[in-house]
C-alpha cells in the first residue's frame, strides 16, 4: 500500500459499515432467490448452502466497493463467497448423513466456521504483510458469528410464527451493521498500524 492509502484510511471505517450493511440486504435478497430456487429446483427445503452463498456474494461485492481505495482487487470478493459457501455445503452433507443434527446449531457454526475461512483467505490481501495482519482472521470469525445470532438467519426456521417473523424483517439490517462494524474496526486498526500510516 503507498499513501494513497494513507489519505483513504480516515474515510474507510464509515465507507465500510455502511458497504457492509447494504451488503448484507443484497445478501439476503440473494438467499431469498436461493431459497426459492433450492425448493423449486432441488426440492431442498432445509438445505444451507444459499445461505453462506447468498451472505458472502452480497457483502463480499459491496465491501469489495471499499476495498478498492486499499488497491486491493475483486479476489477479496471471491473469498467472501467461496470462505462462506463451503462450509454450508459441507454442514448440509453432514445433515444429509446425519438427519438428527440440530438445524440451527449447524447454522451458527456454518457461519463461524465461515468467518473463519473468509478470514484466512483474505488476511493475505492486506498488505504489506505483518504479524498484526493475524488480527483480521479472529476479527472476520467475530464479525460473522454475531451476525449471524440476529433473527435474519434464525427467520428461515419453519414454523416462524407473524410476530416472529416481524421481529425478523425488522432486525434484517443488524447483523450487516455488526458484521461492519467488527470487520471495519479491527481493518482501521490494521491500517493505521501498517508501515504507509507511519
């Protein structure tokens, strides 16, 4: 990174949150058309994997947005949807091969083990490389498991009743704001601590 980066870092914390929570919507308009299509087309009504499809397509093309101002490419995108998607896939495997596996305890831990990856993927896109760069992998694993303890998940359970699933539509930008505010708290401190910001 040179400073160009420098002069970008004052304005990424507020540029990233809000990415991030817009990014969350379009993640979730995102699994919504996932969910329908995994009915219609698959016959899989309990299945996950639209979910962390849906999640990390939706806030990985938004952050991906900000990301730019750190000269850091659409990879960091891709890690979103790839470090997302694959551990729903493997939790509907598991849920395949074993049906008494509890729906939501596999979804949190789908989502943790999911921040964890989209973590690792892309503590290497932040350069230059320092120890410091290790924060971001927890930080991404935080981010993801409190989001994901917001209704907006736990509102594809079947048998959510009206009240329930109005306290849902309204807690649907939560988890973006959380995920944003973890994430862009922690990339700030990294940057602010890189070598450029000296």
């Amino acid at each position: 990174m040179n400073s160009a980066v420098g002069e970008a870092i004052p304005h990424v914390f507020r540029r990233w949150v809000f990415a991030t929570s817009w990014g969350w919507l379009l993640g979730f308009a995102f699994l919504m058309l996932g969910a329908v299509a995994a009915d219609l087309l698959l016959g899989a009504e309990r299945a996950q994997f639209y979910l962390g499809l849906g999640m990390g397509a939706g806030t990985g093309y938004a952050q991906v947005r900000v990301t730019r101002l750190l000269q850091i490419g659409n990879a960091w995108g891709w890690a979103s949807v790839v470090g997302m998607a694959a551990p729903f896939v493997a939790s509907d495997i598991l849920r395949a091969l074993w049906p008494g596996l509890p729906y939501m305890y596999s979804l949190w831990v789908s989502a943790a083990c999911g921040g964890l990856l989209v973590g690792l993927l892309q503590r290497p896109m932040l350069r230059p490389p320092a120890l410091r760069s290790n924060w971001w992998v927890p930080a991404s694993m935080a981010g993801w498991m409190l989001a994901a303890t917001t209704p907006l998940l736990y509102g594809t359970r079947p048998g959510v009743g009206v009240g329930g699933a109005l306290i849902n539509v309204i807690a649907i930008p939560l988890g973006g704001l959380i995920l944003g505010v973890v994430t862009g708290g922690t990339l700030v401190w990294l940057l602010r601590r890189a070598p450029h910001a000296a």
